[in-house]
C-alpha cells in the first residue's frame, strides 16, 4: 500500500513501487531502488570496478536511513546481525594482532563476511512490495541471462550442451552457474503459482511469459552444468516441496489457495518426468567416478585417496582440519586459505595453482574465523528461517515468500557444504538477492509493531 491515501504525483516512488512502510525521503528511495536494480543486473557481466558502485550506494545510503531512524530500527535484531558481521572479523583480527602481528597482517581479510548481510539495504529499499519483489527478480534474471550471452566461452558453452557435455557458461565455474539455475528454479516454482493465478489478465500474461522464460533457463542451467550438489539440493527441497504441497492441497479449506498448490503440483511432476530421463545417465556415471573414494576412506586410509573430485574435497577438509585444530575459535584470517592450501604436500600442482580453497564455506569460515565466525554465519540462516516462518503464522508473510525463504536456506545450507560459494562474491551476490524480499517483510512487521505500540501507549496514556 502505498505511504498515503492521497493520489500520488508520478514522480512519487510509491506510486510505482509502493512501500507498506516509510523508506526515507521520495529521491532517496529513488536513487536506492534504484540503484539495487541496477545492482542485481550488471553484477555477472561488468568488471568489479563498475558493479560494485550501485551496491555501495545502496548500501551507503541505508545506513544513512539507519543513523536517522535508529531509534526504531536498532530494536529489529537483522540490523545487530549486519554490526556482528562487521565486528566479528575486526575483533578476531585484534585477538590475532595480539598473538602475531605478522600473521594477522598476511591472513587478514575483513570483508568477506559483511557483504553477506548485502540482503538487509536492499530489502530495505524493496518495501515489502510483491510487484516490486518479482521486478527485482525478472531484472536479476535479465542480468544473468546477460552475463551468460556476453561471455566469451558462450559459443564453447552452448557447442558443449548441446553435445550432452559438461557446460560452464563462463561464469567464474559450473558450480556457480549451477547455482544461480537452482536459485531461479527455486524462485521460479514458488512465486510461479501466483503469477499464474492473477485475476489481471495483462498481468497474468506477461508474469506467465518471465515464468516461462525463467523455468525453461533455470532447468537448463541445472541440466548442463551437471553439478552433482546442486541436483542433491534441488533432490531434497523438492522431496519437501511435494509432500508439503501435498499436506497442503489436503487441509487447505481456501480454493485459491489450492488450486495454486495444485498448480505447483502438476509444475513439479511435469519437471520430475522430463528431467529425469535426460539427467539420469549424467548422474550415474558422475556418482560412480566418485565411488572409489569409499573403499580407502571407510578403511581409513586416508594416505590412497584417488584424486578425484570427492578426492580432492576430502584431502582439503583433512587440511583445514589441522589448521582449525590450532585456532578453533578465533581462526586465523580470511585469508589463510591459499598458505594453508600451498603448504600442503599431498595436493596436486592444479589443486595448489588453481583451486586453492576448501569447498566447503562452513569450512572456510571455520579456518578463517574460527567457531565464533561459523555460528556467525549459521545465525543469519536460523533468524532468517524462524523469523519467515513467526510471520506466516501470524499473517504477516505471504505462503509462497516463506515457502521460497525455507526452500532457498536449505538448497544454500547443502550445496555450501561441497563448495564454498559464501566466500566468493557470487556467493554473497545470490544470498543478497534470495534474502532481499523476506527482509523488507521483516523489517515491515517491526516497524508496524512499533508503531502499533506507540498508538497504543498513546491512547493509554490518554
């Protein structure tokens, strides 16, 4: 709804991406929406010197709304979430200062865990809008789809696919890309049923048409990249997906509600039996190379691990074991990774030259910061999580948005385990675009109940 009940001029923001709440100042909110669109768009396809500009404002210009309006907003506990990602990585730096300058100044790095919590402005400037979340979705999907086109491996990429061979699409490796196709499916196969189920007609058509496009692309993505933890996360959250849509159709008394459960249904069968068939050579034969890894590991010969791709992962978890051992708690920088790596006389020159990190992001955080820097991290995907679902309950989020929230933290949370995308900025990119529109409903439900608190008090008092 928009911030009045008066008719709005054309140059007001919320006439065209309304906020339940107030966002700060008409060209403010402009200049943040804005830059948040333009953020998510450029991201996979510019270099780093341009793509980080509109994040940055985004970013610079909610904490500007955060210093005037904190006296409200420091009772939202997101908001110490983004300070405890900020603090964490300069106070463990400290402790390590204090035990080796030399040491804390080679393996410092205190950045990569506050751009994770990227999510928090631009919810903010979202505004708990449905129309403007599915904007910024198709202007993600866009952007990636862009990144994809523009890349120079494209032609290599697309000759691959169409061979039934492995393909990348240039962007950073398979795995990422991978990723990026699981998040759109996600999105795709939540907010889908909706879409589809507008009473607008216009509305219902175009939204038909983004969801096409982005279901056709994103099982493309999955199918060619032929990352095997992607489609285990993707396995998993469907197996949920479908018994939970199932329950649903059941003791749903709403017939919207479930004919857009049936709708959801009748998209997840229709993938399950076209995509099988395609994906279940692929998938074996990946498993089965995989497979010789289990005879020396249950033997515990950890001394003959093939190296392979399980191999590899297992002989750099064994590696940060040892590091992590000396430091469990504080760390040692995020940026031990590449000594830790190189100093290993077991990996390969490749493993060494051009891998050099963990596949594991709660490894990575674990070795770089230590436990303290793990429940860090694991704080954000249990708030997130539990809070989504304390506002379903009290009708304050929509089903499909805490359906996409759950869905999404538990692809993030298995696919994190086999490579560590929260420490590459693509990483901390998706989560910044998976997060955005549960956030602007969490911050919404907070101010909202303040400000309820406040009328109340009021009144009281009178």
């Amino acid at each position: 709804m928009p911030e009045t009940s008066q008719p709005l001029s054309p140059f007001n923001v919320n006439r065209w991406f309304p906020s339940d709440f107030h966002r700060g100042p008409n060209i403010v909110v402009w200049i943040g929406l804005l830059s948040t669109f333009i953020a998510v768009f450029i991201k996979l396809w510019t270099p780093t010197s341009i793509n980080r500009f509109p994040e940055s404002l985004a970013t610079l210009l909610f904490l500007g709304i955060l210093v005037h309006q904190w006296r409200v907003l420091k009772r939202e506990p997101i908001v110490w979430l983004l300070f405890l990602f900020i603090l964490v990585p300069i106070l463990l730096f400290g402790i390590h200062y204090l035990q080796s300058p030399e040491t804390a100044l080679a393996y410092e790095s205190t950045d990569k865990m506050a751009r994770l919590m990227l999510f928090l402005p631009f919810g903010w400037w979202l505004g708990n809008s449905p129309r403007t979340w599915y904007t910024f979705f198709a202007i993600a999907l866009f952007g990636f789809m862009i990144g994809v086109f523009v890349n120079p491996e494209f032609s290599d990429s697309l000759a691959k696919a169409l061979d039934g061979q492995r393909a990348g699409w240039g962007l950073i490796n398979w795995q990422h890309t991978a990723m990026y196709s699981g998040t759109a499916l996600i999105a795709a196969l939540c907010f889908g049923p909706t879409i589809l189920s507008a009473t607008n007609k216009r509305a219902r058509f175009v939204g038909g048409l983004l969801f096409g496009i982005a279901l056709l692309w994103a099982i493309a993505g999955v199918i060619t990249t032929q990352t095997r933890a992607t489609w285990l996360g993707l396995a998993i959250c469907g197996v949920i997906a479908t018994l939970g849509t199932l329950i649903w159709i059941i003791r749903s008394k709403n017939n919207k509600h479930r004919n857009k459960a049936i709708i959801t249904l009748g998209i997840l069968t229709i993938i399950v039996l076209g995509v099988v068939p395609i994906t279940a050579k692929p998938v074996l034969e990946r498993f089965q190379t995989e497979m010789t890894v289990v005879e020396p590991l249950l033997a515990g010969d950890f001394e003959n691990i093939p190296p392979n791709s399980m191999g590899v992962r297992l002989e750099t978890w064994i590696i940060a074991a040892q590091w992590i051992e000396k430091r469990p708690f504080t760390g040692w920088g995020g940026d031990v990774r590449d000594t830790a790596i190189s100093s290993s006389e077991k990996l390969s020159p490749f493993v060494e030259c051009c891998i050099r990190h963990f596949h594991n992001t709660f490894i990575e955080f674990t070795i770089s910061y230590g436990f303290i820097g793990l429940l860090t991290l694991l704080a954000v995907f249990i708030y997130m999580l539990a809070r989504s679902i304390n506002l379903w309950k009290a009708g304050c989020a929509s089903t499909m948005l805490v359906t996409f929230t759950a869905l999404i933290t538990l692809y993030y949370f298995v696919i994190n385990i086999f490579e560590s995308y929260l420490f590459f900025w693509s990483g901390a990119f998706i989560i910044s675009i998976a997060y955005a529109p549960i956030t602007s409903c969490i911050l919404r439900a907070n101010l909202t109940s303040i400000k309820n608190k406040r009328i109340e008090h009021q009144v009281t008092a009178r």
